[in-house]
C-alpha cells in the first residue's frame, strides 16, 4: 500500500507543477491562470513531493524507501508527460477556444 500512495502523491504533485507553467495553462485551458492560482499549484506541488517522500523514507529501511521513491518519481513524472502530450492531440475543435 506504501507504494501506491508515494505513485500517487508523486502523480498529484507532478501535475500541480506541470499546470503551473504558463505554456501548459494555455495548452489545456486556453488562458493563464491567475498569480494566486499558479503560485497555490506551485506550492502544492512541492508539499505533494514532500509528502511523497515522507510516505517513502517510512518504509523499514529508509535505504529501500529512497529507492522506491525515485522509482514512483520516475514513473509519476512519465505518467503526466504522457497526458500532456496526449492533451496536445486532443482536436481543436473538443478545447475550449480562446477568448
């Protein structure tokens, strides 16, 4: 269960950091998010990380935990960079449009 938990926090964080760069908020939602939400998703992404970390050294050997969590990084990181470019092929006609 420590596993899934650590590939999940790893999944939310690396997404609140890919959502707040300015060239994914224009890609995905046709606009840039405003200072307070981009620097709040900023935040959360490294709180995300941290606790993803926290999950992981809690394991009996911290040496094996540290492992698995860059493992879940590695794999949390593929799992967005996979969405994004998924998300670019979406037809334009399914995005929102511009204002």
């Amino acid at each position: 269960m420590g596993h899934l938990s650590v590939l999940l926090l790893s999944v939310l964080a690396f997404a609140c950091l890919a959502l707040a760069m300015e060239r994914h908020q224009e890609e995905l939602f046709a606009r840039q998010l405003g200072p307070g939400a981009t620097k709040g998703l900023r935040v959360a992404g490294w709180a995300l990380l941290c606790g993803s970390s926290a999950v992981a050294l809690r394991q009996p050997s911290w040496a094996i935990g540290l492992v698995s969590w860059f493992g879940c990084l590695s794999a949390g990181a593929g799992m967005i960079f996979v969405a994004l470019m998924l998300a670019a092929r979406i037809p334009k006609t399914i995005r929102p449009q511009r204002r």
